[in-house]
C-alpha cells in the first residue's frame, strides 16, 4: 500500500479573519510608536541628567524691549522651556497651562520661558499677547536653542533643575498636574 502525501488545500475562509487580525496589529503597533514611545524617551540623546545647553535668545514679549536671555545667567533657578509656534495646535492647548504653572511658581523662583521656533517676533508677541501669556517669549530664529536641545516636536517642554541640569524632556501636550509632579521634584 502507496501513502501519498497531500499538500494543505487553502480555506476559502482562512483570510476573512487573519487579515483584518494582522492589520489591526500593525495599526496598534504604529500608535505605540507614534505616540507612546517618545513620551517614553528619556530626552533626546539621553539628555536628561545632562548639563543644559546655554543658548542666548532676543525677548519677543513679556520683558525688556530688545533684551536678551542667557539660560547659564539663570542656574540656581528651575527653568521650563517651551518650544512652540503660534500655527501649533498642541501649543496652543499648552501655554495657558504653562502660563497657570509660571505664575503658581514665580515665588518660589521657576522661570518659565516661551521659546518660539517659527514666528517672527511682532507675531509671537500679538500671540502672547491674545493669550494673556506672563511669562517671557524668546525668539529662536537662528533655530540655535532648537538644535542644540534636539526639538524636533512641538511643543517640547525642558526642565532644568536649579543646579543646571536638564530634569526632564517632554514632547507633547503635558496636563497642568503631571508638569506640577515634575516642577516640585526640580524646586
């Protein structure tokens, strides 16, 4: 007696299932990376923990007419960057808490600090302006302060704790309770 070997015969119905199964894996696979892992990151290139970055930046609003702001000047104090841009939807959710943030801290010597990455100065500042926004407005045209902190989201948040040190790197709208976690870790 022969055995014959036989080949599987496809299902008609083997697909209806698998494909929708393995489309649906690649979907969740790609919101995981699009918007978990980078708040996952611990900064750009491992910068936290690293010493910040000194940059020197033009006041926009919110301070002295043609001034400029050194971040080394501020060491001893707990500083949040902001990067944004007034066309960024996400930013715009983020400066009014940013700015209930600046004023609940001021005493307690948190600088808060508007960096904007796009605009020319007399459109930041209206903006800052519509906003109601305290805290100073800096223009980064020369896109130096973006570079040397690895922005490449907006908005990007940067903490430095009062010795100089970047404490926390957060891209991405940030709700007012986890940034106040943040900010009395760096007080």
């Amino acid at each position: 007696m022969k055995l014959r070997a036989r080949m599987a015969e496809p299902q008609p119905n083997s697909g209806k299932i698998l494909y929708p199964a393995v489309a649906l894996l690649i979907a969740l696979s790609a919101l995981f990376g699009l918007v978990i892992l980078p708040r996952l990151a611990p900064g750009v290139g491992g910068m936290v923990g690293a010493e910040a970055p000194d940059v020197t930046l033009p006041v926009a609003a919110n301070g002295e007419p043609g001034a400029r702001m050194q971040i080394a000047e501020l060491k001893g104090q707990p500083v949040i960057l902001d990067f944004w841009a007034t066309w960024c939807g996400p930013c715009a959710v983020q400066a009014p808490i940013l700015d209930r943030i600046a004023r609940r801290y001021e005493k307690k010597g948190l600088v808060v600090l508007g960096v904007n990455v796009d605009d020319p100065p007399q459109v930041a500042s209206q903006y800052a302006l519509k906003k109601g926004l305290s805290y100073p407005i800096l223009i980064d045209d020369e896109k130096e302060a973006s570079a040397r902190y690895g922005v490449d989201k907006l908005p990007s948040l940067v903490v430095i704790d009062r010795q100089g040190k970047v404490a926390a790197y957060l891209t991405g709208v940030v709700d007012e309770a986890s940034l106040s976690e943040i900010i009395a870790a760096a007080l």
